[in-house]
C-alpha cells in the first residue's frame, strides 16, 4: 500500500497528517494510474457512488447518450479520445461486482469502513 500509520508534521497547514507515504508508494501510483487507463478514484467508487447505484447509473446513461469523441480527466493525463462506451465502463463496477486489483490494498480501509 501506499499509506503508513504515522503522525506527519506539516508547516505549511501549521498540523499534521495521521499517515505518512510508504516507501513503496510509487509502485502503488503506477497501478492504480493503470497506464492511463480511465477509472473512477476508489474513494469516489467506494464512498459516494456505491451508496446510490441506481441514481449514478442512470446519470452515466444519460451522459454517454451524448454523441462526445473527447473527455477532459481532473487527473493524469488531460484530453483523451474517448467514446460514450468507454465512459460507460468505468462505471461497470455498479452493475456487477469487481475487485480493485490495480490496489486492493490502498483502498482496503475504505471497503472496511463503507461496511461498518
């Protein structure tokens, strides 16, 4: 995983952050960016999404109703192609269960806690 436990001072918030970045965490960037593959961020997919299926998938429908070859990503690589279709299967994991192979391990404690 990316995170450790650990306390983390920081000037410039003048607090600190209760992790700190793992030595690995490079490796963990790498696949979960999955060569630039377009996804939707595990914290979005598991916290907020997950809670109202329905609802997201019937927003997804209706933007890749939209006749658009082109997305703008808030993340990683900026304008790509990109077809109604493959919006659409970013949001698969709505319809059918699906592991996060890519780091199952970072978003582990988001799992845990969207069952608690």
């Amino acid at each position: 995983g990316g995170l450790a436990d650990g306390e983390v001072w920081i000037p410039e918030a003048s607090a600190t952050r209760p992790w700190q970045w793992q030595a690995n965490w490079q490796q963990s960037f790498q696949r979960l960016r999955q060569n630039g593959k377009a996804f939707v961020a595990p914290i979005i997919r598991e916290l907020i999404l997950k809670q109202q299926p329905e609802k997201t998938l019937a927003y997804v429908e209706r933007i890749a109703s939209w006749n658009f070859q082109r997305a703008v990503s808030a993340h990683f690589d900026p304008i790509r192609n990109f077809s109604p279709k493959q919006f659409r299967e970013c949001f698969a994991f709505l319809k059918r269960p699906t592991e996060l192979p890519y780091c199952a391990e970072d978003v582990k404690f988001l799992v845990e806690l969207q069952q608690s």
